[in-house]
C-alpha cells in the first residue's frame, strides 16, 4: 500500500480519523528505501527520429544501475504506474523466495497503480542484474521484451582487478513481432526491428571515450529476451575475469563473447589500438540495425571501423580446470529438453521430462546436500537455462569435464549435454527456467522444492 492508497483506506473508516493519525505517524516512520524503483511506460529514442515505446523503470530503458554493498541489508520500494500487475527480479541474487521477484515462488506481485517493498542482504558479490518476471505469452509488449531491465551490481568487499574505467553495456532487441524466422521449418519466433546497447543504437548517443594504454572493465549483459549475441571489437580483445559475475577459474584473452539471454560478462580490454571501433555484433545484420557501440580513442576522428573477428569460437570450458572432474557424491538429476512442435504459425511448447509448465515435476532437494543436474537437451535449438536463487558449477560441457565456473545461466547448445552442479543451500521454492521468455513461458520452466 502505497500513501495514497493507505489515506483512501483509512479514511474510508468511521473513526478514521484518530487512527490515521496514529497509523500515518508509524507508516510515515517506516525509514525510506535504499533503492526506489518505478516501473511506468517510457518513450526512448534509441536514433534520431527512431523512438521506441515501451516499459521502463525511473522514466528509463535500462534503468539505473544499481550499486549495493556485498551483505548489506537492502529495501526497494517497486512502484508500478502501468495497468498490469507487475514483479521485478533480482537475476544471481540468493534472495528470500517472497522477496526475489517470481510469482511462481511465492513472490506477491505489485499491482498496478500500487507499490511493494522488498528487502534481502545484497549477495552474492557481482555482475547481478534485475528485469521483469511476467508471463508475456504472444504479447510482445510484456515481461524482458519491453524497457525493464537494469544492472545491480553487488561490490565486493575487496576489488580484485584493476582498471582505469568501468563502462556498462546491456545488450537489447526492440520492436519485436511475432514472424517466422529464416530456417525455423514455419514455427513462430520473436523478431526485431531495432537493437541497442544501453539506449541507443549503434552510431547514436555518446561513444565509449577511451585512452591509450588504458584497462577497460566492460560489465556486459545479455538483456534480449529471446536471442543470443556474439561481440566483436576489432584490433582489440576480451580478457574475460567473470562470467554471470562469478570470477573464473581460469581468465584468459577471447576475440569474441558469446552471451545468451541472461549471461553477464565481465571483461578488461588493454586500449593498445588507436581509432575508432565499433564493438558489436558479429551478425552484419544484427548490427547495422543497432547492435553495437563506438570505441573513440582521444584525439581521433573519422567513421567508425569494423572487422570481422579472426575467430568466432566460444568455448566455456577455457576458463575453468581442465579435465579435472573429481568424484563427487551428488544426486543425479536428468533433466531431459524437448519441443513439442505445436504446427505452422504456431509457437512451440516446450518439456522437461516430458511435461511443460505448470504441470512439470519439480525437482526435489533437501538442504544442504549436493546435487548434479543433467541437461540434455534433444532439441535443434540452444536454451539458456536459469536457476534462481542459488549458482551452480559447470561439471561437464558437451562431454568435456571442467570446474571452477560457476554460473547461474548456462547455454546448452543444441542436440548436447551439460551438467551442472549445487548445494541446496538456500530453502525455498527456486525457478528452473530456460532465459528465452518465448520458451520459459511455453512450458520450459519447473520448480527447484526443498523437501521437508
Ligand atoms: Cu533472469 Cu527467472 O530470470
Ligand atoms: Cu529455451
């Protein structure tokens, strides 16, 4: 309840007005928020003339980034101005289930023209980020398709890497329709008209201004709802610390960053190539209608130079302990990934284990214990799968043992095995979904329970 709401409330009473007194004094006591966050329709224009209408939060897409201290106990007050009830998610936060934003957890939503306070201790220390967790169906105007989305990093206590700049980039698709897609045999997909990093186009709004011989720290977010991106930037690579905000075991130098919906990369670039650039999608397409932004270096001018990447490989395992697959005694859980073509013009269903949501079987944990999920994915198409409220660790990928990344999205590309491992160290129901809004609200989704 809001102030204005709880007014009307009160002063529907007949001796409203002795307990108003008393009850504004103590709802006006409640201390303020750490963080407000209003989600309400914005109009941004991502290139000149090129103006998108959609949902963001404090009058903007994306929305603030938000900077919270590793372990604090944190509020945020959520307004929602639009006429659909609403929820905001805090994506890799181990949140309590009421308060981590999924109504399928027992979140209560924030309905429209109301407003909701949550509060949970900011941890795990990261790249987190937070978005709308809506069911959004065929209409495109809802949920990870429209303007809500926003980083919330949670600092460390100590800082590991050193740089000379931190710039945030979020990935994101605009205007999307339902059309059938190039090679998709007539199934219905989520397209887009435009793209963006942060709210412009590429070639609009302000360059990244760099130096030479400066470290860069790129904190990057897949924020599309449906598709995966691949980043270039010529003459330049990626020495990826993180991954999901987690730091990996093993960093090392990429010529290209493969992001799923969800994914979050934190990389350090070296500015040893003076120009401008652009970094963006390795798609032509994709990037001439926006993906991507421009790298100037001080004291240079001209139009913006684009390569194609040496190499287009992306490998996860790189960046963990290779081949190191100690015995563990985690409970074995076969998750088993299939469509369920539902004809031409049609969007496709989606099962684990044979049923689609909300009729999929849950997956059953008791605290405390560890458990090895088995991803095998027998569809022609990739799913970046989440879990809430806990991380997990890659154990094996495509048939390949590692350790010592540890995630909470995880990209199972198609027709392969990836298996994952966790404590169950945080009670609570906990979706388990696919990132791609149009398979998560297709069937592609179950609860994590915890027994007893
Ligand atoms: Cu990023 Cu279920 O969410
Ligand atoms: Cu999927």
């Amino acid at each position: 309840m809001n102030r204005r709401e709880f007014l009307a409330f009160v002063g529907a009473g007949a001796c409203a007005e002795a307990a108003s007194r008393l009850s504004l004094a103590a709802f006006e006591e409640r201390s303020p928020a750490d963080v407000t966050l209003r989600i309400s329709p914005v109009s941004i224009e991502i290139a000149p003339g090129r103006v998108v209408k959609t949902t963001g939060y404090n009058g903007a897409a994306p929305g603030p980034v938000l900077r919270l201290p590793e372990g604090k106990a944190v509020t945020f007050d959520v307004y929602n101005d639009t006429d659909i009830p609403e929820l905001a998610h805090w994506h890799g936060l181990f949140a309590p289930a009421e308060m981590d934003g999924a109504a399928e957890e027992g979140t209560p939503l924030v309905p429209p023209g109301g407003s909701r306070r949550y509060s949970f201790v900011a941890r795990p220390a990261g790249t987190r980020w937070y978005h709308s967790h809506i069911h959004a169906g065929r209409n495109l105007k809802r949920a990870t398709y429209t303007g809500q989305f926003g980083f919330l990093l949670v600092e460390p206590k100590e800082e590991p890497g050193r740089y000379d700049q931190e710039i945030f980039l979020a990935l994101h698709g605009w205007n999307p329709y339902l059309g059938v897609a190039a090679g998709s045999e007539g199934t219905l997909d989520a397209i887009y008209e435009d793209f963006s990093v942060n709210s412009h186009s590429l070639g609009h709004g302000e360059p990244v201004r760099v130096k030479e011989g400066q470290k860069v720290l790129f904190r990057i977010l897949n924020a599309n709802s449906t598709m995966t991106h691949r980043l270039a930037f010529p003459g330049h690579k990626f020495m990826v610390l993180a991954l999901d905000g987690n730091p990996v075991a093993v960093p090392c130098e990429v010529e290209i960053l493969e992001m799923g919906p969800g994914e979050r990369v934190d990389a350090i670039v070296t500015m040893n190539a003076p120009g401008v650039w652009i970094l963006g999608d390795v798609d032509d397409a994709v990037r001439k209608a926006g993906l991507g932004v421009v790298v100037e270096y001080a004291n240079q001018t001209g139009a913006a130079s684009w390569a194609p990447p040496p190499s287009s490989r992306w490998d996860y395992t790189i960046f963990g302990h290779e081949g190191s697959a100690p015995v563990s005694d985690a409970e074995l859980v076969p998750l088993v990934f299939r469509k369920k073509f539902a004809g031409n013009r049609w969007v496709d269903n989606w099962t684990i284990n044979g049923k689609s949501y909300p009729k999929t079987d849950p997956i059953l944990v008791r605290a405390n214990r560890r458990y090895r999920l088995q991803f095998d994915n027998q569809s022609d198409e990739a799913h970046p799968v989440h879990l809430h409220r806990h991380s997990f660790e890659l154990r094996k990928f495509a048939g390949k043992p590692t350790a010592g990344i540890v995630k909470d999205v995880v990209v199972v590309p198609p027709r392969s095995q990836v298996e994952v491992e966790l404590v169950a160290d945080n009670p609570g129901p906990s979706l388990f979904h696919c990132h791609q809004q149009l398979h998560m609200d297709f069937g592609f989704m179950t609860l994590l329970q915890y027994a007893g």
